[in-house]
C-alpha cells in the first residue's frame, strides 16, 4: 500500500493537518488499514522533501497543515493513470486506490478502472497462454489456475465497481474543516513533539 | 490477412427522440489466425457487433468486410450464400435442429450448399471427430447428448467447410467451468489453424483465450488491447 499517494490524492482535497490526513484516510478505507500517526508525520516530511506537498504556517492552535505543490498534483496522477502490477500489491493498493479515487476531485474514476481491467486482463491471458501448454507439469498448472481465478474476482470486482460507480451519484468531496483536537488521540503527538 | 473488417460500423434503432444507438462508429479488424474477445456490460453492444459480423444484421452506416467482400454489395441470396460458405456461428444455446443428428447438423451447412448427403456426411464425421466426438455420438439426436457435446457439435457445424470466420456469442453459457474451457480451446485451436475468431463474453477467464480483447461500453468501443508478444514476461510477477 502506498501512504505516500494515498496522502497526496487526500491533500488533493485541500490543506490539511497530519491528524486530518489519517482521519480522512481511515474514513475513506472503511478503516481497513490503521495508519499510524507517525507514519503519516514521517511521509509527509519526504513529500515536503520531495517538493510534492509545501507546510503552510502553523495557526494559532499551533497545528502545521499541508498543501499539495504542482509537483505533487503531476506525481498523484501519474499513480491514478498507472496500472498496480501485480507484484507491486503486498496490501491491497487497487482497493485503497479505488476508494480514494472516488473521493478526489478531478479523477475519472472510470478511466482508472478501465486502465486496470486491461491490466489485469492481459495478464490474464497471459496465465492462459502459459496453460494452453500442453507440457506444463499439474503442479504449474494448479498455481497458474489460482492466479487466474485471483486475476477473474478483480476483474469482476472492477466491473462490479464500475457499475456501482456509474449508478451512484458521486458527492463532491468536501474540504477539511476546521480541526478539533480528539485530546486522546493528541496527546502522543504532543509526547512526541 | 483480414478475414473480418469493421468499417466506421454504426446501427441504430428508431429514429428521432427514440432512437437508440447500439453501436457507434466500430472500427475493427481481425486477421487470420487471431482470436478477438468483445467484453462489455449488457446492452453495451456485444451481441449488435457479432450480429452486424455475421450479416444476420445490417448497419445504419458504416460497412462490414468478409474476406474483403462489403456485405452491403450483396444480394440477398448471395449474402445467404456468403454466410454458409464463409461464416460459423456458434450459440449460448446450442442451436441445433432437433430432429436432426448430431452428424446431420454438422452436414446441414453443406448440403444446404448444394453438396450430397454422402459427402456432406463424411466432412461431418471428420469434423465431429476433430472436435473429440466420434461416429456413435454422431448418430445421436441433441436431447441424447450433453450439453458439452451438444456444443461441440455446434462448433463442428460453425467450422465445417472452407467457413474460416467464427463468430461466438457467450458459447460456454450453461456448461460447467472445465467442458467449457474445452469448447473455448478448440476455438483457440481452429484460430490456430487459421480461423478468424469473434468471441462474445461476459467470463474474464475465457477472454483468457483470445489475442486481443476489446470493450464496449454504451455502444463504443472504449479500449482495445494489443496483442500478446511475451508470455514469458508474467513469470517476473510470478516468482
């Protein structure tokens, strides 16, 4: 799983805190993968690194949001315009894409799902192919017959998504409001600071 | 060599308000020896396109190419004659003639061109033996068959003769996961005798099967793969 778009696709949103970015993430993922707090402060430093995302001044409460440079903008839609490899996914990076793709202005959420349908497609067929050969030993072929039915669910899932997407009437994203502090999940950043 | 070519093709039901355009502006090609998967939502035009290749439908605008003849050129009974000699078509649904025989229906294309029933018959047998049935399967009626032999009768009859164009609507529909990867390889397998191959599908897996996969959406075609070059390069992902 990639933090590193995922924070950049939520700050394609608007300026926002650390404790605003994991929030958002969560909402956005059905809480499906926890992030920690740190790991969020820790990659928004190497984007601010990168000149990807810029810290804007603290307000009075003392919080430092983050704004999303134009570096950053071309870097998120490179992401959004590439297929996830495969090899690539040790968590599952399309879901997470998927999710916050619906929910980051300016995505055509259709072209992303296109692009991986094809993606997965092709190597799809190219499990077939290798199949097709009549020399392949059962054992290959058994292993060949689970990354294809893995390489079908997502294809199904897509098509499935797609016309769940198409249905739905997507809700522009909102912009972060004003932030309040939740004092028990504040207080071991400010241990830390 | 193109076997089939989609020119600009458009079809569009009604007129005025209520009209409805089911296919829009396709363009495609497909050589000798290629397998084209067509995937898309229903109602995305899937079976229009096939149709529209088959010259069982004609096209608003646009022109379909067989072996390099505009369809649009043609009489009717020469387009008759073009889609016995030149097309096969295999159904979801078998379509066979029930009251024929398993070997009757392969023939039926050929002696409707005017071939005697002896010879007709021996082109059957050989066609039904090439798809794994043999000659006491070829004297059953289709309810005394199952459904995979049943299909695989039909794709004796789609490819029997000098019939090098194929076109299949969702053929494995009602066929169990493994007898309908097997009709799907003998169509790989008659592509890879030279067929040109026309693949309607809903199932990713038989897609699986193809050169090329094309997708419709809304009658359009809105992505088209390249063809397969390096099945090796997947084994990178593999390890």
């Amino acid at each position: 799983m990639s933090v590193k778009h995922s924070l950049l696709a939520l700050l394609e949103r608007g300026p926002a805190y650390g404790y605003q970015l994991r929030a958002a993430f969560e909402s956005a993922t059905g809480s499906t993968w926890p992030l920690n707090i740190g790991q969020v402060y820790t990659t928004l430093s190497r984007l601010e690194r990168d000149e990807m995302v810029e810290a804007l001044p603290e307000n009075e409460s003392g919080q430092r949001p983050y704004r999303i440079t134009e570096a950053g903008k071309r870097h998120l839609a490179g992401w959004f315009a590439s297929p996830v490899r495969a090899a690539d996914r040790p968590r599952d990076e399309l879901t997470i894409k998927l999710a916050l793709a619906v929910t980051t202005p300016g995505v055509d959420v259709a072209d992303v799902i296109q692009r991986q349908r094809a993606a997965t497609l092709r190597t799809l067929q190219e499990y077939t192919r290798l199949k097709a050969d009549d020399s392949a030993d059962l054992a290959w072929k058994l292993v060949l017959e689970s990354m294809i039915f893995r390489a079908e669910a997502e294809i199904r899932w897509l098509d499935h998504t797609e016309a769940v997407v198409a249905r739905a009437e997507l809700p522009a994203p909102s912009p972060f409001g004003h932030y309040e502090p939740d004092p028990e999940t504040s207080a071991p950043l400010e241990e830390k600071r | 060599m193109t076997v089939l070519h989609l020119r600009g093709v458009s079809r569009v039901h009604g007129d005025g308000e209520n009209a409805v355009h089911a296919l829009v502006n396709a363009e495609l090609s497909i050589e000798s020896g290629e397998l084209v998967a067509i995937m898309g939502p229903s109602g995305s035009g899937k079976s229009t396109l096939l149709n529209l290749a088959g010259g069982l439908d004609a096209p608003t605008s646009g022109e379909v190419i067989v072996e390099g003849t505009p369809l649009s050129t043609l009489s009717k009974k020469k387009l008759a004659a073009l889609r016995r000699r030149h097309v096969g078509y295999v159904f979801q649904d078998y379509n066979l003639v029930p009251s024929l025989t398993a070997a009757e229906n392969a023939a039926l294309p050929l002696e409707l061109d005017g071939m005697g029933v002896g010879k007709a018959r021996k082109a059957a047998l050989a066609a039904l033996e090439e798809v794994g049935l043999d000659a006491q399967i070829a004297d059953r009626f289709p309810d005394e068959v199952s459904g995979g032999q049943a299909q695989r009768t039909a794709i004796a009859r789609a490819l029997i003769g000098e019939r090098r164009l194929v076109l299949a609507d969702e053929p494995t529909g009602a066929l169990d996961s493994t007898t309908g990867e097997d009709v799907l390889k003998l169509l790989r397998k008659r592509c890879d005798q030279g067929a040109a191959g026309l693949l309607v599908t809903h199932d990713a897996r038989h897609a699986g099967w193809a050169d090329r996969v094309v997708f419709l959406r809304d009658g359009r075609i809105v992505d088209s793969s390249t063809p397969l070059e390096k099945p090796e390069s997947l084994l990178e992902g593999a390890e």
